[in-house]
C-alpha cells in the first residue's frame, strides 16, 4: 500500500518597491542632507560659527525625515494628518446632515465626503443589462461597479484554485491595458443573513391544508436558519479617467465603457468569479445605503423581493454621520476602518484570507477592499529593473545576516524581473478592512477580533485614526481610489 503525498501551491513574492534614498530618507531628504553639506562647507569657509548657523536649521528640518514609525510614515506625515483633522473638527467638517432640514439646498441625502459631489447615471451594455456609472467631476473620474458570485474554495482541487489565481492574475495584468484606467478594488462584504429572501422562498410554497407538524418545521427553519447563516456580496469597481487634454461627452464614456463590460465579466468568470453582472445605479445606491444604515437591510431585500426594485436614487443614499478620531457614526452603525501596512511575508496559501473574509461574529457588516493600482509596461520595467540593481547592490556590500537576508531579497527581485519580461503584470496593491457595529461597547470587542484575524492571515494593519471617514468611503463600491484624492501628487510622496 502506497501513499501519495498532495502538494498545496503557494504564493507570494510580493515586494515593496524600495525607497531611493540614504537609509530611511527617502530621494527628497537625500538632497536635503547632500545640499546642506555642500552649504555648510560653504559656510565654513567663513567662519565656524557661520557653519554652525547653518547646520543647525537643516538638521532639525531633516531629521523629522528619519524617524519613522513602523509602517513607514515619518514625523511630517503623522504631523500633517494631525493639523489636518484639527482643521477639519475647528470648522465642523467632523459633522453631517443632509436631508430637507439641513443647511443644503434641494433637501436631498446625498452620501458625505468624497462621495458628496459624485453623480450616478445610468447605460446600456452590449446584452441591454443597465450598468450604473458614477462620475467623480473634482477629478473627471468614471466608476462601474461589477457584482460577482464567487465559486469559492470548498470541495475544490488545488489544482482548480491554482488555474483560478493564474487567471486571476492575468485579469489583473490585462487592466495595464485597459486604456484610461486608473483603478479598481474589489469588495467583499459579509453579514448576518437577516433571513428576508428565505421566507419569501418559503412561505409562500406552504400550502393552506398542509399538514401542522410540517407547517410549524418549515416556519421554524425561517425564524432560526438566519441566526446561523450569513450573506456575501462581492463588488469590482473599476475607475477610469479621460485625459485633461481631450473633452469627451459624457455620453461618448458611457458608450465606451460599455463595449468594455463583457470582455471583464468573462475575465471574472474565468478566475473563479461565478455568475457576474454589471450593477445598476439603483443597486449601487442600495448598497451605500445599506452600508450608511445597516438596519435597513431588511426592507431593501424585501422591497426588492416583493416589488423588484426599490426605486432608490444615488441622491437619496447618504445619512447623518459623526467622525471621531478612532470610529465613524452613521445613522444606524459605528464603523472603524484598518489599513494594511504590510502583506504577508514569505509564501502563503490560496487560504490565506479565507478567516478575513468571512462573516465575523458580533458585527453587523463587514467589508475587505482590496484595491490595485495597475502600472503600464514600460513604467513597470523600470521599477524591477531598479529594484534588481538595489538588491544586487545591497547583497555585495553587508556581512552576515544582513547579507543572507540581503540574497534574499535579490532572489526575490530576480523572479520578480523574470517574470515581468515574460508578459506577467506589475500591480500595486492595498487592503482595507471596514467593521460596523451597534454600539461604541462592541466596537471595542469587534477591534479585538480583527486583530486575531489579522494575525491568523499574517497581515499588519493599523486603524484609519483621524480619517475614518474618508477610509470608510475607500471600502465602499464608488470607486474611491486613495492616491487619487491627495493633494500631494504620488510620485512627490513616495519621495518623501
């Protein structure tokens, strides 16, 4: 009798790009410390004390520079995020209200924040499915949002779930392509099933003269299957943005991007995505409005179930929120959001966040976003070919565990630079986690139970303090993009 051993596949390989600069400056301080030497033997030709006055006002500029936290923000940032939110709480912008007795005109509830000037309209695809399309004028930015019903992992071969991450990943790199994306997260959003679609499957097959026994079963399986099952709805948003060079209709975008539709939703498909169908606007509204009121989850599943429909409007989507340092409340939830500073080390298996993105008990909802930020080839070559010669460098210049740790890294490097010149994509990306809750009381238990499921899937996170609000709208399907709402450009930070 023999056995056959089953190998599982792993993945990873995932890298930071590495910071150009001396140590933890990055290019931005490097100049700074090369251009205050060169002005401090300047001085020095003057006179010692001419060089002192020098060193010292650029000393205490660059040193902030290079102290860094453990996720990598120096002392400028957390400085900047802190005047930030105190400018934000001295002029009330911490506080919400729409609706007909707010100071707005219109007497609408249009969703906060970010959201706030966002406009939904609404096409046609290809096969005449209605797709919402959310305009994001501030920055001339266009969002679909792709529903999805994933297969999931359960009774699945490994080698299944390794054909569905290679076509994962080629979708992935196949949005390089994508001309005008900026974009696109995917959400998965987990509840408890409040049991609405299931009694109305239900109850009204049981017939009148049915017998009592069985009648009293099947209205015992509505009442209490729900307290032990929970829903899923996964969201794709993608984002694409016009150039400020051309002036294109709104109508031309919309005609664009549903030519688009069917190309991705047979992507999906193909990587394990399920049934997948554009959303129209009045579902996307249904969705930030469940997210902003988790209590009226309810009556949208029944309204839907009973009418079809709910006739919900984008306008109508927002609530009456507070934001505090550490929690966002809004109408019916207390929300907190965590963001990923660092992705698991080494290799990890397909399963790696199966524990994070499920239905985690004694929360309302709960939301993961995993935004990717796609890189172009030719910007894409560039950045392995760069992080190639660093690790090379850094592995011929240390002794010892620096150097082992150093090899490391440059192996991981040359694999990465192998397979970009093989035709593999180049992503960045991001992870972002959303809980809410009833109360302040279980906040604090919820808080505890994402950090367990943190470390069981080997992810570092930190709480969003003092831009919950903000973080809660990423992990909502608009099409928030982070990188796209900074007033500092991206590339200037990455320098810093």
């Amino acid at each position: 009798m023999s056995t056959e051993a089953v190998t599982h596949p792993t993945y990873g390989n995932w890298r930071r790009p590495r910071r150009p600069g001396l140590g933890p400056l990055g290019l931005v301080g490097t100049f700074g410390v090369f251009g205050g030497l060169v002005l401090t033997l300047l001085a020095s030709l003057i006179s010692l004390y001419a060089a002192m006055v020098v060193f010292t006002p650029i000393a205490v500029l660059l040193v902030p520079l290079a102290i860094r936290t453990q996720d990598g923000r120096n002392v400028y940032q957390l400085m900047a995020l802190r005047i930030g939110w105190r400018r934000r709480k001295a002029k009330g912008a911490h506080l919400y209200v729409s609706g007909p007795l707010s100071a707005r005109p219109g007497g609408r509830f249009r969703p906060p924040g970010l959201l706030n000037k966002v406009t939904a309209t609404e096409g046609r695809d290809a096969y005449d499915r209605p797709f919402g399309v959310l305009h994001h004028p501030s920055r001339n930015l266009y969002t679909i949002v792709l529903g999805c019903d994933p297969d999931g992992g359960a009774l699945v071969d490994p080698d299944q779930v390794d054909v569905w991450v290679a076509l994962w990943g080629e979708w992935l790199a196949r949005l390089a392509h994508e001309p005008g994306l900026r974009g696109a997260s995917v959400i998965v959003e987990t509840a408890p099933d409040p049991g609405t679609r299931l009694a109305h499957e239900v109850l009204p097959r049981i017939r009148a003269n049915a017998p009592a026994a069985a009648r009293a079963v099947m209205e015992e399986v509505v009442e209490r299957y729900p307290t032990a099952s929970s829903e899923m709805h996964t969201y794709v948003s993608l984002t694409y943005g016009v150039p400020a060079n051309q002036r294109r209709k709104k109508e031309d975008v919309i005609t664009d991007l549903a030519i688009r539709i069917p190309g991705l939703l047979s992507g999906l498909v193909a990587a394990g995505g399920g049934a997948a169908a554009p959303l129209s606007a009045e579902r996307i509204a249904e969705v930030v409005r469940v997210a902003y009121d988790p209590a009226v989850a309810a009556d949208v599943l029944d309204a839907r179930a009973r009418h079809g429909g709910t006739g919900l409007e984008w306008e109508d989507a927002g609530p009456a929120a507070v934001e505090t340092v550490g929690s966002y409340q809004h109408d019916s939830g207390i929300s907190r959001t965590w963001l990923m500073t660092l992705a698991p080390r080494g290799t990890v298996r397909s399963s790696v966040l199966r524990g994070m993105l499920e239905a985690a008990p004694g929360t309302r909802r709960k939301r993961v976003a995993l935004v990717y930020r796609p890189i172009d080839p030719a910007t894409s070559a560039r950045i392995v070919e760069a992080d190639r010669r660093s690790a090379q460098f850094m592995a011929t210049s240390g002794r010892g565990m620096v150097q082992a740790r150093a090899a490391s890294e440059m192996r991981a490097a040359e694999q990465t630079a192998a397979e970009e010149a093989s035709g593999a994509g180049l992503v960045e990306f991001s992870l972002m986690l959303t809980v809410t809750v009833d109360t302040m009381e279980q906040l604090a238990d919820a808080s505890v139970t994402v950090r367990n499921l943190t470390a069981a899937s080997r992810v570092l996170m930190r709480p969003a303090d003092r831009m919950q609000a903000a973080a809660f709208s990423c992990t909502l399907p608009a099409g928030i993009l982070p990188w796209e709402q900074t007033l500092i450009p991206h590339e200037l930070q990455e320098a810093l």
